[in-house]
C-alpha cells in the first residue's frame, strides 16, 4: 500500500514536463519560491486567446463562410460536402426525421429577393449555392437543409424589418449563429430563410466597475475573450467550438460549457437582451444592471429557447474579473467513484479557485490519441481507466499553487488519484486542454457517431455508460466524457456507419433511463431537431402545454423546429 | 501626505479590539503564524446561526404568530397594532393607494369556511381576529387589509384543492411566506383569502455531493441555513429578514441580499420549482439537476413574479460548500468615489473570496448608532462620511488574510480607506453586521420611512442621494445604504410623519431619475403594492403588454396586485 503511494507520488516526478509534487513536498520553502515562475502559468488561456486573435477585429469574421479564419474545429469538416438530397432527412437519433414541410408556409418569390436586396443591399442577400450550402449544413454534417436564401442583416432594425415582412408573407425562417450547434437547431430543415447575425458583432459597452459588457449578437465568443483580456476581464463562459459560435446563438441554446462549475449558467450571467420577435417587435430588455426585480423576467424565456420564440439581437452580460493565476492538472483515476469523490473533494478543497471539473473514460483518450495529429498523453505510457482536468483560477499564484498541491497530496494519499501532472506552462495546459477539447473532432474522424449531451445525478452518470455498453456489446464504441462538475455526460456512440439497428438499441433507451433517474436528455446542447420529439422525457406534459401556448402567442412563423407538434398545430 | 497615511494606518492599530494591519506589515513572520488563532474567524456567521438555532427543528417556526420565537427584526414591530380602518390606503410612496376592490370578485361565506376545514382541518382554517390581524399587516406597519380568512396547507395538494376552489368560486388569495417584504405585497389589500406557507416547512433531500437541496416553500432561510451547516454547505443567498423570511418567499420575490455578489442571483442558483396555478394545476418543474436545456425554462417565470402567477410550493436550490476562513472589515471612506474605487480593487484584488461588498453613508451610521441599543460605531470616535464592510470567505484562513491584508494595505496606501477595522472573532464581526442590518430597524423607530430599492449603474449612484439631500433640504433626512457590489442602493427618506407634500417631492422624481439613467425601481424587493404601477418606469411597453398576456392566460384569480391594471382590465 505504502509502496503504491510512492509510485503515484514518483509518477508527479518523472513526467518529464511536470513538477514533481514529490519534491515540493520534501523541499516545501524553496520550492515555494521557485514555483512562481517555473511552476505555474499566468492565464495561460485568455492570454493565448489574445496572442491567437490579436489581428482579428471584432466584426471581420464571417465564419460561415468557411474562409482562412475558419477554426480547428471548422477546419476538421473538410472541403467536400455531400449530395443535398436526402440528407435532411438524415436525423439520426431521432423521430423528428419524420416531419414534413407544412405547406401553408410560402415559397419565395422574386418579389421576395427584391424586398430583401432593398432593405438590407445586394451584397447581404445571399443566393450563392456555395455559400448556401455551407449555410444549410451542420457542423457535423447531420443535418441539411434546402435553404434558396441567406440574409446577413447589419442591425436590429434590419432584423424587425425581415421578420415583419416574412411573418406577413408566412415565410419560415431560421435564425443561424456560428452554427457549431450539435442537434441541428442552426440549420435549416427545409427551404427557411436563414438570418445570419455574423455581421452584428460590434461591443456596444463594457463598462469597468461593474464589468457588464453590452454587445451585438453575432460578436464571436474568442474574439469577445480577446476584447475583454484587454479589459483586465473573462467571459463567464467557454467552450470548445469559442472560435465560431457566437455570443446571441451561446444566449439562444443557453450554451454551458467549461466554466459553468465556477460562474454559473448564462441565466444567471446574462442581464439583459435585445430580441425581435417573429412579427418584427424588438423587445428591449437590454438591462445592464444586476438586479432587477419590476415584474417578469422575461429575458429568460429566451435564454435557452433556441431561437424558436424570437431572435437574439443584443446582450447583457456580467463578466468575471481576470485572475492572474491558472493551474491546470491532468490526473488518472482508477474508477468512476474516485472520480466523483475527487470531485466533491476539490469542491471543499479548492472551494473558491476551481474553475473546470472535467472527466474522460479511457476509450475517450484512446481515441483522441489515435485520431488526432500531434496529441499525446499527458500520462505516459500506461492507460489508465478514468482521467480529469482540474482548472484553479485564482488572484495569488502562490496561494493557489498551495491549495492545489495539499488537494493533490491529499488525493494520492487516499488513493484517489492514480497518477497526475501539473502543466508547467501556457503550451502544455493548451496541450493538456486539446485532450478534452478535441474529443468531438475526434469523433467526427471515425465515422458515424450518435451523439447525447445528458444531465444525470453524479452518482449515476457511468452506470448509463457502463449498461449502454453491455447493450450494444461489441457493434459500437461506447466513448464517454463531460463536465463531471456539473453533472453534464457527453455520450457518444462511435459506430463505422449510421446503423437503424443500432439506433433502435440505443433509442428510446438512453432517453428512458435519462428520465428514469429524472435527469435531462439535453444539458446543454439544446433539443434542436434531433430531439424535439423527445421533450416529454423531460417536461410534463402541463409544463410543455404552458410553453406551446407563449409560443403560439409569440411566434407566428419563426420556424426553428423546436417543437414539431407546436408547428404542426398551429399551421396545418 | 506621509503623515496622513501614518494616521490611517495607526488607527488599525489603535482601536482596541482591532488587530494593527501596520503591526504585522512590520513583522509579517511572526504575525502570519500567529494571525490564525489571534485573528480570525472561522465562519462565525453559519456557526452563529447553528447555536442560535440548534433548538429549532425546521417546520416549527410559526412565524406570523409572532410568539417567543420572532427574531430581532419581528419584536422590533412591538406588540400594539393600529387601527385597521384606513390603513389599507396608507400606500405612503405610490400611486396603488388609488386601487378600489373589484366587485366581480366574491366574498366569503359559511359554505367556504366549511369546504376548507373539511381539506385542512379546523385548526388550519384561521379566523382569529388578532391572529388575521398579523396576518393582514405588513413588517413596516405601511399595508394592512381586511382578510377574514388565513389558511395553512401542509402539502401541495392543499394547495391545489384550496386554488381550484376559490377559483371555482371567484375568490381573491394571497400568498404569504414571512411576510417580511417592504413593498406591501405579502399582505392583502382587501379581503383576500390569505394562504400562508409556514406549515410546509420540510427538507426533501440534500445531495451531498452536487450540493443540491430540495425543500418545501415555507422553510425559514435561517433554518435551512442551520440545516445545511450540519452537512458542510451554506445557502446562496443571506438577508437581514432571514430568522422570518421563507424560501418560497425568497424565490417568488427572487430575493438578493447580501452574498449575490458572490454567488449570483436565484435565476442562477434556483435549479427548479413547484408551482399550483390558480386554477389548482400543480406543475412539476423541481429539476434537481444543474444543466437542463430542455424547452423553455419556465420556472424563471415564477423567480420574482411576487405570487402573481402561482404559488411556489417546493423550491430545489444550489448551494456552495462552506468554505472555513470568514474575514470582515468595517472600513472608512473620505467620498464616495473612494468607495467605488474600493470596489474595483477589491474585485480584482479579493478575487474569488470576496464575499460581501456592503455600504452606508454617516447618515446611516449616525441613525444607527442613535436609535439602536447596543449599537457602537467600530470606528470610534470620529465619524467619517462613508463606511464599507468588505467580506472574504475562502478556504485557507491564512490565504485569506494574507490577500486581505494586502488589499487593505495597498488601499490605504493610496488613500482609499481612511480608517478601518478587521474582525478579530465571532462577535465583533456579529456587532459590525448588527450595524449594516439593524439599519431597516432603526428607521422604523424614528418615524415615517419613504423607502425605495434601487438599482443604478455604480458610477451614479450616490448622485441621487445627493439630489435629493437638494431637492428636500431640512424637510427630511435621506440615508443611504446598500450593496454596493450589486449597484443596488437602499435610499430612505425619513421624516417625523408622513406627508403628502413630502411624498410629491420624491415622487415621480426617484423613479424618473432611476429610469433616466437606466437603473431599476426594484432592485430587490419587487413591485408589490407600493410600486405596481410604476412598472413602466423599467418595463417597455411592449415587454409589459407580454407579460400581461402571460398573467391572463395563467392566473384567473390570484390576486397579489403585482399589476392593476392587468387586474383591472380582467376582471372590471
């Protein structure tokens, strides 16, 4: 046992590119002096961030554009995109492939193009087949639409002024971020007009004493990180797919994310939105102010709610101080229970500095090192069953470095932790981060793969793993990782080709044990089309009738999809 | 100019029961190990709490009885009560004072009494007249009505039986938590059915692990704050009413407090709720998960609503663990700016274990200091213009005070504190509170009190104090205090009686001045009576004509007066 303990405590010492916790611990005072520069790295990210995007100006990317400013995760989608036909109807993993178009919607017109190019110019009325087709596909190539129309509106205005006109024509429409979204919300299902904010993406404030920063919805989250690094700021929330998506589409699917554990979700980060509903209002709900208790709060309708009761226009959003000390540790556990246990250990231990809680399984490494260039294993050579990334954030680097080493200490020494290393610097907590942040470009290498973003008790998020596994036995890679602080699974299903027999092993099973244990089908990827039949595995059925009627009263023809039978209902 | 900053620092020193932050700068070694005993506190609020409350089995308090177990904040009401006649249309501060009964509503009559102690039982079907007394009377005296009928439920089921009913028979309710508001909207304005929670008082369940509690609505935040320091945790959210106040309450008027400057608001740290509509419909929406991005999240429907939309039954929370080192300043400030600045380092330089950030002016110091018994100034003797108390919880007493100190050094270094004292244990730091949070109960000694609840962006905030120390002149006195760290200012002006020549010189200004510059009439306390029509000095119309429709198509009879003209236009 005693000899076990050494070992652990050795493997902190031989990573060749770690500190060894070991010898801090037998030479506490001098390590405790040299660590400040050796040891740790100063906002590694949003410096990086900075350093990445110093040339991009906000407001310059249009990423769907597919141009050299595309990102790692945009890149990996290749050039060639498939034949259109059919495709749309390839909803893997769920029931909503069998929705039709309602013919009560319009179809465009000429008249239509030439009211458009009037308001909003020639050159953001997009017809180009090229850039359609980039527009009518997902990231993951899942889903596409037949879309004969992309708008890039320039203002609000514009935006109220498109809606009006399409809700008079009953003209469908889909409002489209970055679309990084991964249930084929941000594309369009049939031939809806696809609104685009990427040219919206101006900061209209930030204002330095409360740190409330007022901004367009197109504003791209990295470029956002980058102006408010500036600032002596942080976004409250950070995500992988940061390069593209975009601050009014994070608003809209009420996007998580790596730093939810530590700032919280965007309902209670976001104080305000501008939104134009379907028959072309802007409601201003625009607050810059962190209370406000005069009647409903009805931004929050719209926090989460996909686009599908009005586009996201503006945002209000309270941003956390930047700390200057970031540690990042890459640890191994033996089991899914030390992982949980570590996790409630670091909540008391580390308290105030944790900033990211996040877990991988071993097939989830095995496949980011086989499918992506230039990663490699923070814990070398051995495999190990369970592995976790613990983020500090904190104002003293010193100070953070102590908690972080006495967590770790004390971790090893009850077993909890297997093995670990501490990154030393900017490039290998970027290295360390490209483990868990490349998982789903991985995934997307390997060929089909069904995708579910859940939301369970903690104790019982690897037990869904762990029985899907033995379903499916040895037709498909069960691969699982997420945010273990927030109780967020991400599961993925890795098959050679999308297979309705393997679909109907998984489906409606993991959406019936989700719910069995009342936990979410959707944490925080949103229901989109994948699972917008699927939202009574969640929501009563009063609840979801409450919701179908304010949609009903607010949206008359914005047409994201997220409830079927709210659309069927209403048009048909 | 040396000098000047000698003396500053000396009177850390100096003052008795403070410890000298100037000592230790000069002998930081020896004053670092011994700080830990000598110093500080460890979470001498949560502790305090516990031994305050250990007899107290949560589910026992009822509070409105006003019996032996009423807190400070209760007995200072003292026992004679005025004459009910006419007090309904004191609304001192608003124009709702104008609101006549709508006679579409019913009254009651034997046959009611009869249905509900056939549900309740007759103990829990209240007509005592000194018992409705208290409960037709609000905590400052200003609102009382003339209900006839108070009910206590013991269950959602109740709840819904005694909904349906009175909406069967047009009958107005009143939900009534604590009854500690002070906007007049926990106590009829008529002959409301009052429906008081305090009887559905149990914890569900507490999860250990992701720190997520679920308990009914009429826990008294003291006791779940009691229950939760036996398992490690604190709740979010901490208020000077909280030996009263309930946490249904709380959610309905999405209370704030003293800890959102740490922790957020409840639209972040509420994970779900269960609602009774008023036609009797219970919805289930008492997610325990942290993640659920499933349809629109309608419980942020019911976070601030004031009842107006349902009554929440059980409320599921996030807590944060209890982290051990508690630290507090009370600290002098030469203007107002100096605080604001204070503000800016103390988020950048506390960081993660700043935890209150509270002001008040020498007006505020000198009511309290005056009109509260064993109140003293920590600052003796001088009196200063403005004071700050700056709070840090963190888990490392040392870290912390190491930050603190270096904090408090640095600011007087550049003159923003001009004298200060830490808390060396439990009780000094209790007497510092005792000032900030007896302030409510002073101002209901001297007199008639115009409270309004504001909140402003920082820079501007103190600017309409000023004014209105202008605009009033001898007239009255105007104190201000509040959470500096939310922009959310507590403006009262007291005067020796109410006067309406008084009240037409504060009003409409306060509330033309607070949306001029895109503050909030409520920052905290809500609408209620007093501001339900001056809803539109921070809603847009078109916002307010949504939320309206939403009220019409969820709540035919409840009847808390969030809005009259909604009710108005329903039922007349």
């Amino acid at each position: 046992m005693m000899m076990e303990k050494w070992r652990a405590s050795r493997r902190f010492l031989r990573c060749s590119a770690a500190v060894s916790l070991f010898d801090r611990i037998l030479t506490p005072t001098s390590a405790n002096s040299a660590c400040n520069s050796a040891f740790g790295f100063v906002n590694h990210r949003g410096s990086q961030l900075c350093n990445e995007n110093q040339k991009r100006k906000i407001g310059t990317c249009f990423h769907f554009l597919r141009g050299d400013r595309d990102t790692t995760l945009r890149t990996s989608m290749g050039t060639g995109i498939g034949s259109t036909v059919g495709l749309q109807h390839r909803c893997f993993g769920s029931a909503a492939s069998k929705v039709q178009r309602n013919p009560l919607f319009s179809t465009l017109n000429s008249d239509d193009i030439s009211y458009f190019k009037g308001v909003l110019g020639e050159k953001n009325v997009i017809q180009d087949e090229d850039k359609l087709m980039i527009a009518n596909t997902d990231w993951m190539r899942k889903y596409r639409g037949s879309s004969k129309l992309l708008l890039q509106p320039r203002s609000t205005e514009e935006i109220s002024q498109i809606l009006r006109y399409c809700n008079s024509r009953c003209l469908a429409v889909v409002p489209q971020g970055g679309n990084t979204g991964l249930v084929g919300g941000s594309v369009p299902v049939f031939d809806e007009v696809v609104i685009n904010l990427s040219l919206m993406n101006n900061v209209i404030s930030f204002d330095k004493v409360s740190g409330i920063l007022v901004c367009e919805a197109g504003c791209i989250l990295e470029n956002l990180m980058t102006y408010l690094d500036t600032q002596g700021f942080i976004m409250p929330l950070d995500l992988g797919a940061k390069g593209s998506c975009q601050i009014g589409g994070n608003v809209s699917t009420n996007a998580g994310g790596l730093r939810l554990v530590r700032y919280g979700s965007l309902h209670g980060n976001v104080l305000g939105v501008e939104v134009v509903l379907a028959n072309g209002d802007v409601l201003d709900m625009l607050g810059a102010l962190r209370k406000d208790n005069t009647g409903y709060d009805l931004k929050h309708l719209f926090i989460g709610s996909e686009g599908s009761l009005g586009i996201v226009t503006k945002v209000s959003i309270l941003t956390p101080p930047q700390l200057s000390a970031v540690n990042l540790a890459f640890l191994a556990c033996k089991d899914y229970y030390s992982c949980q246990k570590l996790l409630v250990e670091a909540k008391r231990k580390l308290g105030e500095i944790l900033s990211a809680f996040e877990f991988l399984d071993n097939l989830a490494m095995d496949l980011v090192l086989n499918h992506l260039e230039g990663v490699r294993n923070p814990l070398p050579p051995s495999m190990h069953d369970f592995y976790v990334l613990i983020e500090t954030t904190g104002s003293d680097e010193a100070h953070s470095k102590e908690k972080l080493e006495a967590f770790l200490l004390h971790a090893m020494e009850v077993g909890l932790i297997s093995d670990g290393v501490l990154a030393q610097d900017i490039n290998q907590a970027l290295s360390f981060w490209r483990v868990r942040e490349g998982l789903s470009e991985a995934l997307l290498k390997v060929g089909a793969c069904y995708k579910y973003d859940l939301s369970l008790p903690i104790e019982k998020l690897y037990n869904l793993v762990q029985e899907m596994r033995e379903r499916l036995g040895a037709s498909a890679k069960v691969i699982a990782y997420g945010h273990l602080g927030d109780g967020n699974l991400h599961l993925n299903i890795s098959t050679p080709q999308y297979d309705d027999k393997i679909l109907a092993q998984i489906e409606p099973f993991v959406y019936e044990w989700t719910s069995m244990h009342r936990g979410s089908i959707s944490a925080e990827h949103g229901l989109g089309l994948m699972k917008a039949n699927e939202i009574f595995y969640s929501k009563s059925t009063n609840v979801f009738s409450i919701a179908r009627e304010m949609q009903n009263n607010l949206d008359t023809d914005l047409c994201t999809y997220w409830n079927m039978e709210v659309r069927a209902k209403r048009l048909s």
